[in-house]
C-alpha cells in the first residue's frame, strides 16, 4: 500500500518484502548507521543474511523467581556490521534550568555514541566528533545511573530492560536519511526510560509519549524501496524492584509517522518469552491498570481492514498482534519468508516455556509457530510455580540449542562429526531454513536483570555466545563503572587488544568450533563453577554490605562496586589463561594433558562412527577408482547407460561380511602379540622353540585373515565401483 506521508512524499507501509529479511536475514537488532547510503548497499549486495539477526527476551514474575524479584533477560544477537561491545556506565547527574536532551541515531558499529556529557565513557576519542542529535527534549532536574549498551540495561533503581526487534505492518525512518520524519529510535527511548523512572509503569509511558511526539523509527526497516517489515518495531520487556513485569510492543504509526504502542503488566507468577514478534494480544482497552497504550491504539488496523470491533467478544477488546504483526503474503523472497518467521519466533517461545515451566509447556504444541493469525496462538506468558524459577535456570535457557528434543542443533549432518550447534550464512538462491536456537553464534553479549529492591539489583553479563560464557555481577546502583575491559577504546571488534574484555570470551567460542562437543563441555564446566561462584560470593558481599548500610549506605554501595570489579577483573584475567589451556589441550584432533609417555589421548578428538559410515562422508565407501568424496551429490539430466556386471553381492552384506573378517583378523593379531611376547622373555613352563613355533602359527593366521580381508574388500571394491561409474 502507498499512502502519501508528511510534506507530500509517498510513504509506504502494508504487506511487503526486503531482500534482507528470513534467509536474507532480518537485520534485526543492530542499529543501522551512517552513512546511510552506504549500509543500505552493504546490506543490499550482502542480501543474504541468516535468518534474522534478532534477539530473544525471557522474562520471570516475582512469584515464579526463585529470589523473589523479577527477571528479565536479552541476547544482542548481532546483525551485519559490527557492535560497539562497551559496557557503559552513565552517571547520575543534576541538570541546570533549561538544559536539554538530545536523542541521537545510535549507531551499532563502535562508537556507538560519542557524547561526554552524556558519559565520561562516551567522551570523544582521538579523531571522533561528537554525535549529532536528531531532536532535543526538555532535560529534568536529576537523571540516574544506568548501565548502557545499545540498549539501556538496568539503572540504580533496579528498572531492567530486555530487548527484541519485532515485526509489524508499518515501518519509518529516522530524520537524516532523505525519506525519514522520526526522531525516536528505541536505543535512546531505553536510555530516557532509565534516566527518568523507577518503575516500569514510569518507563513504558515515557517511551510512549516521547516516540508519538516525535515519531517512532526501526534502526530495521530498510528503504521505501524494500521496506523490512520483518524487522521494524520493537518489543521490550521492563522490570522494577516494586515487582511488576511489563510488556512493551511499539511500531511506526499512519503515514510512516509518530507512534503506535501498547504495554501490558504481565502476572507475578508467569514467564515470558518474546522471539522477534509482538506478544501482547487481547488488550482490554478499559483496563487502566494492566494496559496502558497510545492514543486512537486500534484506528490504524480499523482503517486498513486489518482487525475489526466485530471480530471481538467485547467493545473493549483489541487485538495488537493480530492487527499489527506481519505476516509475509503473495510475492516475497525468500518464498518460504512466512514459514521461516512463524518457526522462528514460535520454536525459542515453545522452548522456553518448556525450560522454564515444563508443566505448562507440556501442553504447549512445538509445531504451532507464531504468526499474528495463528489459530489458539501461544500465550504471552506461562504460569511457572512458586519460586520454581532460578537464575541459573535462565542463564542455561540463554545457552540452549534445543538439546535433547527432535529439533536438538548438535546432532546430525549438519552439525558435523563434532555436534556444532551453530549454523552460519547461506548463499543467495539456497531456499529453506534451519531451526533458530537461543543461543546464537553471532551474540555480541547477553545478560539477566535481577531487579531487586533496596538499591541490590544485579545484571549478570556475559560477552559473546551465551554457551561459550560466563555470567558476570555488576550492581544497578554502582557507584561507577566497570573495570576498564569493559569500556575500553583500545580494541573493538574489528581490532584485537589483550585489553579488551570481550576477546577472551570470543576467541574460546571460535576455538570450540573445531570440535564443539569435547572442548565447550570444558567450557560449560568452568563457567558453572565461576557463576556458582559468583551468586555465593553476591549474597557474601550483600550481608557484609548491611551491617552499615543503613548509617552509609553510599560507602556499602562502593564496597560492592568495588568487589564485584574485583571478581570481574579476576575471571577475565582467569579467561585468558583458559583461552590458552584449551588450545593447547585441544591441538591437532588430539587431547593434551601432560609431558609424559601417556599424556596424550591420540583419540581423544577421533571422528565419530556414525559419520565416518556416513556415505555423504565417502570414509567406508572409498575404492581406488572412486568414489573418492562420498556418493556423488547429483545425478546429470542426461546420463549415459554404461552397462556393468550385477554385483556378486549387495553393498550391506559385503560390509556385514567385512566387518565380520577384520573382527577375526584383530583376534589373531592379538595371538600374535601374546606369542611375540612370550618368544621375548620365555618362562621355565613354555620353552623358547613352543613361543616361537606358536608366533609362527599365529602369524600364518593373520596372513590368511588379512588375505580374507583383502579378498572381500576387493570384492566390496568392484561392487561400489560398479554403481559409481553407473551413476556418473
């Protein structure tokens, strides 16, 4: 649909497609920065991106956490450019009379802002000039504390922020690009929400007043051209330390302009899960106390035909999913676009469900997907029992991969011989989809808000893929920032610095790799004990800290600031040294342990049997005219009729009867080596001449198996000779 936008230019939004969406790859949660041109080509000629670059959000109520204070998680699942990896500490601060607020165009790429006053950390760099706003708001008197990536994280009060780019039927464009109007992207509404509130309430009305003023952009909504419907609204999930969990979906409004929003507060006692697609479903507009939302909510969805009043039990209700998710129609590419989507956020929403409340996730269907029209769709939120839910059962959440299920990652060809999980890019024109895990390969960094009360909030932080991670505490009301790796301008993700945090955590996830399985259960090993480690050493610091609380509470403050840097300090630094134990332990497909005579397993990293029987593999079915890589993968169209001698016998008998012949040829070679052994130190009950003519017995045994063995493998030889030149 076109429609005609503010100052007369076509404005686009409706049922679309965008080259860089699904296989493609949605952009996702990367902000999209200048220049603009040039991103736009880089994603155009790269146009064949994974499946979303997106993040995924779990959330627990109070009552279903374990600690009693609600949780709320997000995975920075990385897109097409690189990401400022800085952990930020911006500072409380008092403003003057008068002052104001820039919003900026948060770029993805290092650096993200480039802003002093808004953070020490953010102070311009040799050669970086400061960031220029799209638009100014009256500042407050006093603005708090906050931890900031891309997004806000948690701020002194303990309001915590998840984030996940979500899908909708509308898309906008910020003011510096020629086709933009809007001025408020969801990077800086997270960073006003915390410097303003301390309560989600305070935040999800905040956001939402800001963005109808000034208008709502996507940093994932492409060009007029191809706007990305997949990727062009927001979802958040917000906790505070009174308790309360919202939900909080938002999306351009009419004439790609303003805003659409709505927010709901979910139950104490459920979990959440958002995939990359709106949660919030049957609103009740009368309801003031559990949803709140933005003027006229519905009127878009009414005009376009997209939801109606009559399809409703209630004047009041209304339906935000159903009338505003995307649901790819008609000609899209990839063609399997609608497929992909509904899999891709359903299956991470049916998983952690299960994880986390396995009794209601049991009656959840895993092949139901999630689509704005989706007949009985999956709830927002599971109820979970009574402080069922731990921390460390989220963080394992975060790492998941579908193990142990019909859909587990590490199994199968496509996970190689060594179970790796991860699944990279494909090429343009390769149509299907692999199925989305939570944790991802491209994660630049994850982390779980513990919103407690009294000024003990905790973010639990871990660099790159949650599976190759460690969990790290840093309070939300610090009274500064985090060790100097953390915020450093000595490295980034396109330069290496031993100074820089987030290196050791990613080169330990690029070296599992090689063999996933062996090396990344020594990973998850450690990093359980450094995170037990860490919860115990959490309460130890906080009972310590209440003995004077009360009469200074600012120094109990730096106390605890102080020591969780310390422990953050110590396990980087402890990180390092594990990033060079595992490649020397895990070198060359062997395991190292020692310098000694058996210190080495030469099969410790040995190909698995059920791959090297693999005939894709070609190890069993290789024959000296071939075939030489497996069975071939295609057959020409026309092929010649090349007429071969039937075989003897079939492929699986000859296997069974060879397998069956080396089993009596490593018998006999063991007789021989008893007998080699008895020949070279004789005892007084055998005689020198028995050991010796019972050697030459058992040799002439291994000569026959072996000429047996041989016999039937050139036997085997012919016959798959047979169907190889057949076939080719």
């Amino acid at each position: 649909l076109k429609l005609f936008g503010p100052s007369g230019s076509q404005a686009f939004f409706g049922r679309g497609s965008w080259l860089t969406t699904m296989m493609l790859g949605s952009l996702g949660s990367r902000g999209l920065a200048q220049p603009w041109a040039a991103v736009v080509a880089a994603a155009v000629v790269a146009g064949l991106l994974p499946v979303g670059f997106a993040c995924t959000i779990i959330a627990v109520g109070k009552d279903a956490s374990a600690s009693g204070a609600p949780m709320v998680g997000h995975s920075e699942d990385a897109g097409p450019m690189p990401n400022d990896i800085r952990l930020v500490r911006v500072p409380r601060r008092k403003w003057k009379k008068g002052s104001r607020r820039p919003l900026y165009n948060v770029n993805a790429f290092y650096p993200r802002i480039v802003d002093a006053e808004r953070s020490p950390e953010y102070a311009p760099q040799k050669g970086q000039k400061e960031s220029t706003a799209l638009a100014y708001i009256p500042q407050v008197e006093e603005t708090y504390a906050y931890w900031d990536t891309d997004y806000a994280v948690q701020n002194e009060k303990g309001v915590s922020i998840g984030e996940s780019t979500c899908t909708a039927m509308t898309v906008g464009w910020p003011a510096d690009v020629p086709w933009g109007y809007n001025r408020a992207g969801i990077e800086e509404l997270t960073k006003i929400a915390l410097e303003r509130c301390d309560t989600g309430r305070c935040a999800a009305q905040t956001m939402g007043d800001i963005a109808v003023e000034l208008g709502f952009f996507s940093a994932d909504s492409g060009d007029p051209a191809k706007p990305a419907y997949s990727g062009s609204s927001e979802c958040l999930t917000i906790a505070d330390a009174t308790g309360e969990l919202w939900n909080f979906n938002i999306m351009t409004g009419k004439n790609n302009a303003s805003a659409i929003w709505a927010a709901q507060r979910m139950p104490h006692d459920h979990v959440m899960a958002v995939g990359n697609s709106f949660t919030i479903r049957k609103m009740n507009l009368s309801d003031s106390e559990n949803f709140l939302y933005s003027p006229g909510v519905s009127k878009l969805a009414e005009e376009m035909g997209w939801w109606s009043p009559k399809m409703e039990s209630s004047p009041d209700i209304f339906d935000f999913f159903y009338a505003y998710g995307y649901t790819p129609e008609g000609d899209v590419q990839p063609p399997n676009m609608a497929r992909v989507l509904e899999f891709y956020s359903g299956r991470r929403m049916w998983r952690i469900f299960s994880l986390l409340s396995p009794e209601e996730g049991a009656k959840l269907d895993p092949n139901k997907g999630n689509l704005p029209h989706t007949k009985d769709p999956y709830p927002a939120s599971v109820r979970a029992p009574k402080g069922s839910v731990t921390l460390e059962m989220v963080t394992n959440a975060y790492r998941d991969h579908y193990e142990g299920t019909v859909y587990d990652l590490t199994v199968g060809m496509g996970a190689g011989p060594f179970g790796n999980p991860n699944r990279g890019p494909v090429p343009l024109g390769v149509v299907g989809q692999w199925e989305r895990a939570i944790s991802m390969y491209r994660t630049s960094w994850s982390f779980v808000n513990v919103a407690s009360p009294h000024g003990r909030s905790v973010l639990w932080f871990g660099y790159d893929a949650p599976h190759g991670t460690v969990y790290l505490p840093f309070f939300g009301a610090a009274t500064h920032g985090a060790p100097e790796s953390y915020h450093s301008h000595k490295g980034s993700m396109s330069k290496f610095s031993f100074d820089v945090a987030w290196w050791p955590f990613n080169i330990i996830n690029q070296y599992q790799d090689l063999n996933f399985k062996v090396i990344n259960a020594e990973v998850r090993e450690k990093a359980a004990k450094v995170e037990a480690k860490g919860r115990k050493l959490v309460k130890e610091w906080e009972k310590d800290a209440s003995f004077f609380a009360e009469e200074a509470p600012e120094a109990a403050l730096k106390m605890l600031t102080s020591r969780s840097n310390a422990f953050a300090e110590k396990t980087v630094k402890e990180w390092w040294e594990f990033v060079w134990h595992l490649i020397t332990k895990y070198r060359g497909y062997v395991v190292t342990y020692n310098e000694s005579a058996t210190g080495e397993d030469a099969h410790g990293q040995a190909y698995p049997a059920w791959w090297l029987e693999s005939e894709d593999v070609g190890y069993t079915l290789w024959a000296p005219q071939g075939p030489f890589h497996g069975l071939p993968d295609e057959v020409p169209k026309e092929r010649p009729q090349v007429v071969q001698p039937k075989p003897a016998a079939t492929e699986e008998a000859l296997r069974a009867e060879l397998r069956a012949e080396r089993e009596r040829r490593v018998a006999a070679e063991a007789a021989v080596g008893e007998a080699l052994a008895a020949t070279a130190a004789p005892t007084p009950a055998v005689s020198s001449a028995a050991a010796t003519a019972a050697a030459l017995v058992a040799a002439s045994l291994v000569a026959v198996g072996a000429y047996q063995v041989g016999k039937l493998q050139g036997k085997r030889d012919g016959a798959v000779s047979g169907d190889y030149l057949a076939c080719a």
